[in-house]
C-alpha cells in the first residue's frame, strides 16, 4: 500500500517541470484555479470483478463535479494478476473544501454504498497532499 501513495505522489509530481499552485487566479476569471490539495485513495478488488466496480467507482466519483471545491479527479486502475488496484486522484481548492465533503477528519475514507461486495479489505484512511508543482499542459 505505501508504495501505491507513493506512486501517487510520484504520478502528482515526477512529471510537473513548471508552475506551481501559489500563482494567484486571473482577476477576470479566465483561469481557472489551480488545485491545492489532491486526495488520494487506493482499494483493491478481485480480478474477476475489476471490470463492474470500475464501472461503478466511475459513475460515482462522476458526481465530484457538483461539489464545491472539486477541481477534477481521475480514476487509475492496475490490473495485477489476481487482484486489481484502483486509485482515485480528485483535486480541490482547499482541505476545507474537502472538508465540506468528507466531513471534519479528511484523513478518513468515504466509503461507497457497495464498497463491501467489491472491496478485497477497505482502507480506513486516505493520504492529501499539497499540490506542490503541477504541469498537465502536454
């Protein structure tokens, strides 16, 4: 499990070259603000199941969109022999955005409604990192 938060954290900035988060937004509101904080999740279902919770975690992170704060996400999937890992990334403007989703303790994982018939053991807690440098314009 730590090695899949670091690769999170790897995959959040081993590629950035350029920018940072501290850059103020435009004041004609062109820009759109940039992420402050990525939340990071990982769970790992049965192969033989990879497919329908993909399918299901895709549809319900969908709705981070309507939350305020919410910047985007995205959804990775590692297909590992007998087991598949998933990793949601969401980014958000601040840990009290993130807050007004998950409720006071951020560090603690939103479970889904289905989590237990998909999930081979359910993480109790998520990692949030502070966007440091960020470069997703290739």
């Amino acid at each position: 499990m730590r090695s899949l938060l670091l690769a999170g954290a790897i995959i959040l900035t081993g590629c950035a070259h350029r920018g940072t988060t501290a850059e103020p937004a435009s004041d004609q509101g062109a820009v759109p603000p940039r992420p402050g904080i990525a939340r990071v999740w990982h769970g790992r279902v049965p192969a033989a199941r990879a497919d329908a919770y993909a399918a299901y975690l895709a549809a319900a992170i969908a709705k981070f969109h309507t939350l305020p704060g919410n910047l985007g996400y995205e959804m990775l999937r590692d297909d590992a022999g007998p087991e598949t890992h998933f990793m949601v990334l969401s980014y958000w403007t601040t840990k009290d955005a993130i807050r007004a989703y998950a409720g006071d303790d951020i560090t603690k994982t939103r479970s889904l409604p289905r989590d237990p018939e998909f999930l081979i053991e359910a993480e109790p807690t998520v990692q949030n990192y502070a966007v440091a440098v960020q470069d997703l314009a290739r």
